[in-house]
C-alpha cells in the first residue's frame, strides 16, 4: 500500500469578502475528490486569502500514487482563481 500526503498553500485572487473566498474553495474541494478521487481536508488560517488544502491518496501502485499529485499540482497551478504559494508532498 502506498499512501501520498500533499499539503498545498494556495493565494486567492480578488476575494473581498469570506462568501466569495467559501464559494472558491467548496468549488475546488469537490472537484479535487471528483476528478482524482482523493481525501481533501482545509486546515484552518487567519488570512482571507491563504488557503491550505492537505490531500491524501492511497494506492497499490507507488507510481500512480506520485503520478496522481504531480497531475494535482498542474491542475492548481493553471487555475485563474489562485496561484500555488507552496507544497509539500510526503511519502508514507
């Protein structure tokens, strides 16, 4: 069993109000556990713009596992609402 660990920072882009950063980031939750079929958890943060997302995928396959953040990782990387601040991927 391989077990992948992502934590993401993510800056919010034109958020004025905690509505519109909500509506941003339940959007993107639900399409992360859609599309990749992965556990996606907010950690908590004081700032309206900061947005820190942990990720966790379990596979019998090591590299479908890595395969499946880095896909992640571009996908986040290319949105218009956010840019990738940082990452952090662990290998359990």
């Amino acid at each position: 069993m391989h077990i992948r660990l992502l934590e993401v920072r993510l800056r919010l882009y034109r958020v004025a109000s905690i509505k519109e950063r909500r509506s941003v980031v339940d959007g993107l939750i639900v399409r992360l556990r859609r599309q990749f079929n992965v556990s996606v958890a907010e950690i908590p943060s004081d700032e309206r713009d900061l947005v820190i997302l942990a990720l966790a995928n379990v596979s019998s396959d090591g590299a479908y596992a890595d395969g499946i953040m880095e896909e992640i990782l571009e996908r986040l990387g290319s949105s218009r609402d956010f840019y990738v601040e940082d990452h952090r991927v662990e290998v359990l």
